[in-house]
C-alpha cells in the first residue's frame, strides 16, 4: 500500500547549528553565534530559519531537553506539526512492541509495526465512508422536511447532527495524515531475523558400524 509522505524529516538540532553530539555548552554557544551572525534577519537573513536555530540552540543549552532529544531522537517543541503527530502514533505502537513477550529475533517487529498502521489506515478510511453514508441520510432527511414552524427545532438538531459528523470525518482524515506521517519514518528500516534451525533429515545423518 502505497503511503503518502507529509512534512519534512525531524529538525536535527545538532546538524543545524554544525556542532557533534557530544559537543559541550561552550562550542554550542559558539557555534550558535556564528550561525547566527549570517541568519540574522538584521543581516539579510530568514526570520523563519532563524527561529529555527534559536529554537535548536534553546533545546541544546538546556540539559533536560538535550537528554531528552538524545534518547529520544525528537523535542516536542522543536518537531514539526506533522513529524510530532506521527511521532504520536509511533510511541503507542513502540509500547507494544516492547510489551511483546517473544524472543527479539524470532519476529520482525518493523513489519508488524507497518502492518499495523496499514490496518488502521484501512479502519479510518472506513469509518470515514460510513460517516459519509450517515451524514447523506441526515440531509436527505433536512431536505425532505416541508413546510416547518419559526423555530424550526428538528431542522437544528439535524443540522447540528450533520455538522457533528464533518467535524468527525475531518478528524479522521488528520488521524489518517499522522498514520501515514507514522509510516513514512519506518522508511529504510530492517530487522535482522535469527537464522531458522536447519532440520537434519534421516538419511544424511552417519550409519552406526554395522
């Protein structure tokens, strides 16, 4: 099943301001200033792609962020809309896999992960037609209704239902992005399975001495 990507790969804070992981506060600093000094908007720069490094810098100059990011590979205030809610779906998904009980090599998790997010893909899309299918009755009711008091209650509440379930349907077309979001950085992603134990058959095994 072919999956939409949306949204650009998380901000890597380390590669934006040029500096190694394990680069201390004072070459942070350093380094800040001097990407800073040409992204400027006082010197030409973009306002947007400044903020950005003073966002990576204020994660970096913070400890318990910086830990954060590093264990986690992503900062809540620093992700994008997009990476942050496929992030989301992923950290639900990692419980699971975690929780697991089986041997780590007698099973591809990864794959598992995938066809787990497909399956709800599938799931969103169809409640999405349902939803539809409900909404086009709620109308057709609506517009079946003739001539109607000044206050019209029944034509509200039925207005008010078919509103309610937009608002439902579009809900599920943003879960479907962060799934698909979800999926997309499972790209390039392997698992390395254990060997399958190599059966012996009877004929190959030696003759005892007759």
């Amino acid at each position: 099943m072919s999956m939409a990507k949306t949204g650009a790969a998380v901000i890597d804070p380390y590669e934006l301001l040029g500096v190694a992981r394990e680069a201390d506060d004072a070459a942070v600093k350093a380094a800040y200033r001097k990407v800073a000094k040409t992204a400027h908007p006082d010197a030409g720069g973009d306002a947007e792609a400044f903020a950005k490094i003073s966002a990576c810098y204020d994660l970096l100059k913070d400890p318990v962020r910086r830990r954060v990011f590093d264990d986690t590979g992503y900062d809540p205030q620093l992700a994008e809309p997009t990476d942050l809610k496929g992030l989301m779906v992923l950290e639900t998904l990692i419980n699971d896999m975690i929780l697991d009980e089986r041997e780590p090599g007698s099973f591809d998790p990864v794959a598992g992960l995938r066809r787990k997010l497909t399956d709800d893909i599938l799931k969103c899309r169809f409640h999405i037609l349902e939803l539809e299918r409900h909404r086009a009755r709620v109308r057709k009711h609506l517009d079946r209704l003739g001539r109607r008091p000044d206050t019209d209650v029944l034509g509200s509440m039925l207005r008010a239902r078919a509103q309610s379930i937009t608002d439902a349907i579009k809900a599920s077309e943003v879960q479907i992005g962060a799934i698909e979001r979800a999926y997309s950085m499972l790209e390039g992603y392997s698992y390395e399975l254990e060997p399958l134990p190599v059966e012996i058959e009877a004929e190959d095994l030696p003759k005892a001495a007759e």
